[in-house]
C-alpha cells in the first residue's frame, strides 16, 4: 500500500478467538473471570469483542459490533505466565496504566503466534 494509506489506515495483523480474563486495573488486583474473547490487534491496540459464536446472526455484523474494550500497546510488557493459572498456554500483557490481562488458548501454536505478533508490535513501538 502506498505511505499515504499507511499514515491513516492501521494495518490489521491478526483477529482470532482467545480466552481472557482482566486481573487488574490500575494496579488494584481484580477476581477472575475467564471467557472468551474476539480479539483484533490492530495498528498500536488490542481490541476485545464479545466471542462472535455467543451473538446473534444479525448482532455479527462489522458495523453492528461495538468493541468491549481495547488496550495500547505502548509501553506494554508481554510475559509468559503460566504461573499465574492452571490453564496451558496463558500470558500476561501489562499497559503502562497498570491494566493486566491474561490471554490463553488450548492450541500450542496459536498461542505462540499471538504472543510473537504482539511483542514486535510492542517492540516497534518502544523503537519509534
Ligand atoms: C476462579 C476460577 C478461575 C481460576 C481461579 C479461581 O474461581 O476457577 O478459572 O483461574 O484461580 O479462583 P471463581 O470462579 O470462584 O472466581 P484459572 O482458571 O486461571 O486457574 P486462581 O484464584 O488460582 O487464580
């Protein structure tokens, strides 16, 4: 695409169903509650949606769908926290505002790739 488009369409790099759970918001720790997400990452943020498999036919559509909430990458840490669940295959993505999620899915490599896909966009933008 050309550089104009770039500076006004952010480019999405993946979407795809997780399991998530917030365990903290602004540093005060929350109970969990795992469920699953549509997650889209997207340009610079991580955008929630309700688990599209749980809507109506009519309620899936792109306009229909307002997202459940979405997350800036910037300054974001990403770890492995497999400690943190007795689930497989969880990781922790931290703002800078002191937001915590965990992410998890029972495929190996899916996991794996969503946890690469993210950590080079937040290395990208750590590098900018
Ligand atoms: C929690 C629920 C979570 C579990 C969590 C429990 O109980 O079972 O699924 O997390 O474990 O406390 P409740 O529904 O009563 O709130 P994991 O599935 O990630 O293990 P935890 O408290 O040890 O984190």
């Amino acid at each position: 695409s050309s550089p104009d488009s770039d500076s006004f369409t952010p480019e999405l790099e993946k979407a795809g169903l997780l399991n998530k759970t917030k365990i903290a918001e602004g540093g005060r720790k929350l109970r969990k509650s795992w469920s699953p997400s549509w997650v889209v990452l997207v340009g610079n943020s991580l955008v929630f949606f309700k688990d599209p498999k749980s809507q109506t036919p009519s309620s899936w559509r792109p306009g229909n769908s307002k997202p459940e909430s979405s997350v800036d990458l910037r300054g974001a840490q990403l770890l492995w926290a497999n400690d943190l669940s007795s689930k497989k295959n969880v990781f922790k993505l931290r703002t800078v505002t002191g937001n915590e999620f965990l992410l998890q899915s029972e495929t190996d490599s899916l996991i794996k790739e969503w946890f690469n896909t993210i950590q080079s966009v937040i290395h990208r933008l750590d590098r900018e």
